[in-house]
C-alpha cells in the first residue's frame, strides 16, 4: 500500500503507519496579503492566476497567496471570507485526503500514470472484509482475509473488540455501510481508521462509493445501494455459488435479524462478510489504480467518493500541473447553459434481428486528444467548429496546451495498462472519462469552461448524426450504433476509414469504433405516446440477455421475476419461444411470497433525503412504507427539529427492515396497498402529507383487512402486466420490425 489518508480528526494523516500533521490551504489572489481570522498564517506563492476570459483562462493580475487554516473544515468559511473582501480563490475545493497525499507525493510533477498503475496491480492490496451485526441481544463481529474462512467473535453489547481480535497484515480493512455504525465496536481511532498490532489501517467503507458519485463509474445501473442490491447488480454473489433467488433468502433474515437464532444469524454474518469482501476484491484494486495515478492510494479515492465524483480526480492533476509550471487556476462556476446534444436515435420499435454493436473507443478523450482541447488555448476561429451556448454562438479552434498534454498522458496510460488486467484498465478508463465532465460541471467550485464542454458534447454529437444519416442504424446512444449488416468485421473497416477521413483533427485521427458483438434479436419498445422508446431496449444473443433502461428493468416487480426468471421470459417473448399467457398461469402456481415487490430501507432513510433534510414531497418509492406505518398504527406523526426527528408512536429510525407489497391504488389522496405482514397478505389504505415548512408528516390509516390468496395474485398479475416488456409482448405471433439496412 503507498500514499497516506485522512485520520478523521483535526488535520492529521496517517503515513507509513503514524499519525502526522499536514495543514490545510489553499490559494488567494489579491493586490495585498489577506487578513481574516480563519486562517492560521498567509504566505506569498510565487506563482501567477489565471482566469477566465469569457472564453479561456489567460494569465491575470494579482498576486498569489497560500492561505493556511487549522482543520479542513475551516476551509469554505475563510473562502467566503475571502470572496467578500473581494479576492479571488484557487484550489478551495481540493478534498484534504486528495491535497495531502499529492502534495507529498507529487512534488516534481505528476507521475508516470500507466507505470504507477503498473506498480500499484502488481503490489495486490491484502484486504480484510468485516461486518458487525446486533441480534438478538447479542454482537457478532465477522471478518474475513482471504474470502472464504469466516471468523466470527461474539462481543457484549457496547464494548469494542480487543486489538488481537483483526489480524495486523493487512492493507485495508473494508465494510458497507461500516462508517455509519460497525466501526463503533471495532478498536477504531476514528472511523477512517482501525487500531491493529501492526499499527492504523484504512478503513473503506464502499456504501458512499457505491451510492454517491463513483457507482456508475464501477458499473451501478440501478439506483439501490443495499449490500446484496449491488452484489446482484455486478454478479459478485454468483462466485460465491448463490443463485439471486438464495441471495434474496439470506438478505430475508435482515428483516427479523432481533429474533434470529444464534446459528441463523452466523449464517447471515458469515455471507455478508463474504460479499463485502466479493465486492472489495474487485473494488480495491479499482481505487488503488486511480490512487496511484494522483499520488495517493485506495483509501484516498474512497474518501474522495464520500462526497464527490472521479472528475475530482483529474481536477486535482490539472491544478498540480499548472502549480509545476507556475500557474493556479482561479476556481470559478459554471454561467452559461449549452445543450448536451442528442446522441439518443430511434429508427423504429420492434423486433430486429442480427444487429452488430458498435461502440467509439473512449470518444471524448479521443476527441480532445485529436483536437487538442485545452481550456487555456481554445479560440475563435473563421473555420472552426461551431459551438452554441447561452452566451452566444462561436467557431472555435484548439492549439494543446498543458492541460492537453495531461489528457494524453491519461489516454496513452489506458492504452497501454490494458494487457495488465481488468482492474488497471477500468482504473485509468474511469479517470480518463472524468476528464470531460469536469468543464461544464452544474454545481460546486471547479475547472469550469463552458466553451470546452459544449465543443466536446456537439461535435461528437455532430459525429454521431453524421454516420447516422450516412449508415442508417436500428439505433444509436451516446457513443454506440446498432446496425444490421451483413459482414460486422468489413462494415467496421469501412466506418472507421470513413471516420478517420471525415473527422481527422489537427493533432491526428484518434476516434475509432470497435466491434461490441453482433445480437441475434433486438428488441426496442414503443412509448405510452407511441414513438419508439429510447434509451430501453432488450438484446439477446448468445445465451446473452441485456437489459438497458430504468423502464424495462425488474426492479419493480415480483421477487420471483426480479430474482429469478426475468431474464429467461424476457428471451423467451422476444424469441417467441413462450407467451406471456404461460407465464401468468405460472403465478397460480408459486408461493404467495413470491408475489411481492420486496424493498429494504430504514426508517430514517423514508422520513429524510439522502441530505439529511426532510423530503419537500411523499414521493412513490416512500408510499409502500408509509403503508407499513399506517398498518403498524391508526395515526403516525413525525416532527422535525433541530435534533432530527421525533416520532408518534415511537419507532426505531436505524433498524433496517424488508418490506413486502404490491400497489394498489397510488393516486389521489388515499392510497391502498397490499402488504405481506406475519406472512398474511393485508390491504391498507391510508393517507399522507408532509409540510416541509412546520416540519411535520402525519399517517393516518383508514383501513386494514385481510386479502384473500387470489386476490393477491390477481394484483401481482397486474403490477406484471403494466411492465412495458410484458404488456407490450403479449401478442402473438410476434411482428419482426422492418429490415432497415442492406
């Protein structure tokens, strides 16, 4: 393990094993030395801002001034401090982990990225995965260091375990969601950090990577974050031999983990440490990479994701870039509006069949390389690519520059760690792709040029339009096209030559496609409007289903569709092998549990936003728990203040519990659902509202009877049939669409 992270206390780091200091700064540009009362000492840089324009950043007026603090969080007050005195800042966004470990090991510039990816695959980070769970009065700790062999010790409710109790040869010691609750029973100085024989650990917790600004980039395509939500979604579980439908057993004991035995709530602990330590074994290394890349190490990413993005990332390498050759760049935010373009094309709904992918190989970095995208040398142009914002309209042209030269160094890195394993490549993949979004970032302080991220978004959007016209695919999204061709490898050959022809930029031809594979079906819905969906389509081949889109994906249907089956009925209506017919005559057949929507969350999760503030509105992903409340009790009240919440009745707002339902009726003021209680079906209908401003939500129940069997199945059959696969695949015979392309 190389590089330092965040204690979590004052502004210390730990480094080779010892707690040391490292001051907190950042840059102030003025005519004179700033005064305030934040800062612990001001110093002068010998470095010259630059700002921007209206177009670019440009060398600017001003002297340039380190300005120290005590403690990190002291850094947005002396900020503010410094914006009404009339100063400008740089660098006043840099997370403290991220600042410290670059600037103790980026000193001479930035590093070889592909060599110090290399270095950091090759070291294979030793993790240990842990959980700790109360049951039944009862606290189990569980961990493991090699994925298999479970210890398991058994503590007194509020007391720690004893230092020999963690093994001390290790890297990282990794949790979910551990920084909120399982470090309080560990031999802990801070939650960032565990106490072994062997000296402080990091401990990463992968629950904020994973729900915050880092899940897409690590292959999250639905918005749920529980621990088995996620090993589903990336498939660790299936290299523990747990089909989904056992994964959804063992996640069912969570629901009454008070009332387990002690041997059930082992067996639950025990496959809990074990898919935590699935998912640290193909996240660790992930980190690692991208720590190596900006001097620091997987414990600094996780608590770069705790709040941020990787764009912060290749910001931060920009920002170290610029301090070696002199410069800082005045932070500003993003002013002016552009549009994105639209890379999502839809010839037809339908069925069709032998559809080659094709897929750009990293199209925005390749098309800043090849263009030279700079934000410090992008001008106006008679015969340059047009690019509209708000701010008007202008043809602009790029010379390289400094920042170009770091994006090139990254996508030569991807390049060439690609043979080195998947870790390395997906690494430097996520920090070259965060390198585009960056520019025309919506929120927060940054490196932002709204010119630069609107050449990147329509010219590439230009690109995508133009091979469109040119090539007719079934269709077409972000960097991708479908086509039905009749040799995939020549039509590659020849879309590739015409795109290096057509689009070759000043600095060479860099953009290329690549062959994805070629589907045997592909099959796009059609909208309530009529028009062809986009960005949802099913594709089969190969013993292959996929899946894109919030629309067509389970998430909202019965457990055993969502856990199971969907995938092989969704093959089996596309290929016409089976009706949907069959697969409602299967329902009469399955146990009643496996009729409902399953959901997990705590309380405290339903009555806040993920901010911590009250939610303004009751949206539907609340509903089905405000009808357990409403269930639980005739009336229900919460009341914000200053101390969070206080309930009426009283209910335990941390205890996480499984629900089981199937709506109802979810419009209007009442609302009715059905839920699974004590293993009996129950219909509940009630009402709600919340007033953000009084700070005050009210439950009241209006009913609760109990459901016959058939009428559960009833309604499990409609939630099936208003999924837009189901609905819309339900005829027979099935119409292919038109063969569009020669």
């Amino acid at each position: 393990m190389r590089g330092l992270w965040y204690f979590g206390k004052g502004a210390w780091v730990v480094r080779d094993g010892a707690v040391v200091h490292f001051s907190p700064y950042f840059y102030a540009v003025g005519k004179s030395r700033p005064r305030l009362k934040s800062a612990s000492w001001v110093e002068e840089a010998d470095l010259t801002p630059m700002e921007f324009d209206g177009l670019r950043y440009v060398p600017a007026d001003g002297r340039v001034w380190a300005v120290y603090v005590e403690r990190p969080g002291l850094v947005p007050r002396a900020r503010e401090e410094l914006l009404r005195m009339g100063y400008r800042v740089s660098q006043s966004y840099i997370k403290f982990a991220l600042r410290a470990a670059g600037d103790l090991s980026l000193r001479s510039g930035p590093p070889d990225i592909s060599a110090a990816v290399v270095e950091a695959m090759y070291a294979k980070p030793k993790v240990l995965a842990f959980d700790v769970e109360v049951a039944g009065g009862r606290v189990y700790v569980g961990y493991t260091v090699d994925g298999e062999d479970v210890a398991i010790v058994e503590l007194e409710e509020e007391r720690g375990a004893r230092e020999a109790d963690l093994p001390g040869d290790i890297d990282y010691a990794v949790g979910y969601n551990s920084w909120q609750f399982d470090w309080l029973y560990l031999p802990s100085a801070t939650r960032y950090t565990l106490k072994t024989a062997r000296g402080y650990k990091p401990h990463i917790d992968l629950f904020p990577l994973f729900s915050g600004g880092f899940g897409p980039s690590l292959g999250l395509v639905e918005r749920s974050y529980g621990l088995y939500d996620v090993a589903r979604q990336l498939g660790v579980h299936r290299e523990l031999g747990l089909a989904d439908v056992e994964l959804l057993r063992i996640k069912r004991l969570r629901s009454r983990l008070a009332h387990l035995s002690a041997a059930e709530a082992e067996e639950y602990l025990a496959t809990d440490v074990k898919v935590t330590y699935r998912l640290a074994a193909r996240v660790v290394p992930i980190l690692e990479g991208l720590g190596a890349a900006v001097g620091g190490n997987a414990m600094v990413v996780a608590q770069v994701g705790e709040t941020a993005s990787p764009g912060h990332l290749f910001e931060f390498l920009i920002h170290k870039e610029m301090e070696r050759l002199g410069y800082v760049l005045v932070d500003r935010r993003r002013e002016a509006e552009y549009a994105a373009g639209d890379k999502v094309r839809v010839r037809a709904a339908g069925v069709f069949r032998n559809v080659a992918e094709y897929d750009f190989s990293a199209m925005y970095p390749s098309l800043i390389v090849q263009d030279g995208v700079d934000p410090t040398s992008v001008r106006e142009c008679s015969d340059g690519f047009e690019v509209k914002t708000t701010g008007g309209s202008r043809r602009v042209c790029f010379e390289g520059g400094p920042i170009w030269r770091l994006h090139v160094a990254v996508l030569e890195a991807r390049r060439a760690v690609k043979a080195v394993g998947k870790a390395a490549d997906q690494a430097v993949k996520i920090l070259a792709n965060s390198g585009f979004g960056i520019y025309g970032k919506r929120a927060g302080w940054g490196v932002v040029n709204e010119w630069v991220a609107a050449y990147i978004v329509q010219k590439t959007d230009a690109i995508h339009a133009d091979l469109w016209q040119r090539y007719k695919p079934v269709y077409g999204d972000t960097d991708s096209l479908y086509v039905q061709v009749g040799d995939p490898e020549a039509f590659l050959e020849e879309i590739n030559a015409y795109v290096a022809d057509k689009w070759r930029g000043p600095f060479g031809a860099r953009l290329g496609l690549k062959l994805e594979g070629v589907w045997d079906y592909l099959w796009i819905p059609v909208t309530e409007k009529g028009t062809p969906a986009e960005k949802n389509y099913v594709k089969v081949g190969s013993g292959e289903v996929a899946v894109r889109g919030a629309a067509l994906r389970p998430r909202g249907l019965p457990v055993f569709l969502r856990y199971g089956e969907f995938y092989q009925w969704a093959k089996a209506l596309i290929t016409g092998t089976a009706s949907v017919s069959e697969l409602l005559a299967k329902m009469d057949e399955l146990p009643l549990e496996d009729l409902f929507i399953e959901a997990s969350a705590t309380l405290r999760e339903v009555l806040f936003t993920r901010e911590g503030k009250p939610p303004k509105a009751l949206d539907a992903s609340r509903q089905p728990w405000l009808a357990l409340l409403a269930a639980r009790h005739a009336k229900f009240t919460a009341k914000y203040n200053s101390r969070g919440v206080e309930t009426s009745p009283d209910e335990d707002l941390d205890a996480v519990e499984n629900l089981w339902y199937l709506p109802v009726s979810t419009r209007g003021d009442a609302k009715a659902y059905i839920l699974l209680i004590d293993g009996s079906p129950v219909a509940v209908e009630y009402t709600a509202a919340i007033d953000p401003a009084r700070g005050r939500l009210e439950v009241k129940r209006r009913i609760a009877v109990p459901m016959a069997p058939e009428q559960v199945r009833k309604r499990a059959k409609a939630v099936v049939l208003s999924h837009p696969l189901f609905v819309q695949l339900s005829q027979r015979p099935l119409v292919d669409a038109p063969r569009l392309t020669g």
